[in-house]
C-alpha cells in the first residue's frame, strides 16, 4: 500500500511540473540567446507572484494584444518595481514570440 501511495504521489509530482513548464517554458525553450537573466528572472516573477492571487495560465493562451491590456493591471496589483515590471513583460512577449514559430 505504501509503494501505491509514493508511487501515485511522484506520478502527480511530474505531472505538476510537465504542466508547470507549459504554463511558463524555462527560458533555454525559447531559442533566446540574449537577455538570459532578464527573461529567467521575469519567468520566476510570472510562476511565483503571479500565483499568489490565481493560478498562473498558460502564456500562449493571449495574444500579445490581450497581453498587453492585461499586464498594466497585473503589473499595478501586484505592485512590482518598473524593473520586476519590464522583466516579466520581456519574459512574456519572449514566449509568444518564440510560440509563433520564426519570422
């Protein structure tokens, strides 16, 4: 019984993570190769501080028009410096950009 239990428990861990990285792909994903620490650190602000108030949604699920109506108000709720505000912005339009394959 107990090897059910763990067994289950790390089957519902990795299943967390797998979906975790696709609400918000590690920046090595995004074929970036500039910027590495502004975008790792706007990746921990949208995972962390964007779930502090509600799940945290998958990216590509805007458009970065819809992005860009909803981060003005998420940026004042949750008051992030202009720093913490431009990382997670970069952060984001990263990961539309890189999901709309290359231009």
């Amino acid at each position: 019984m107990r090897g059910c239990t763990f067994l289950l428990l790390l089957l519902l861990s990795i299943a967390g993570c797998m979906n975790g990285l696709k609400v918000a792909p590690k920046v090595q994903e995004l074929g970036v190769t500039t910027d590495i620490a502004l975008l790792e650190e706007g990746r921990k602000i949208y995972v962390h501080n964007c779930t502090k108030c509600h799940n945290a949604l998958r990216i590509t699920r805007y458009t970065e028009q819809q992005w860009g109506e909803i981060l003005p108000e998420m940026i004042l709720e949750s008051n992030l410096s202009v720093q913490q505000s431009q990382n997670v912005t970069a952060y984001i339009q990263a990961v539309l950009h890189a999901s709309s394959g290359p231009r």
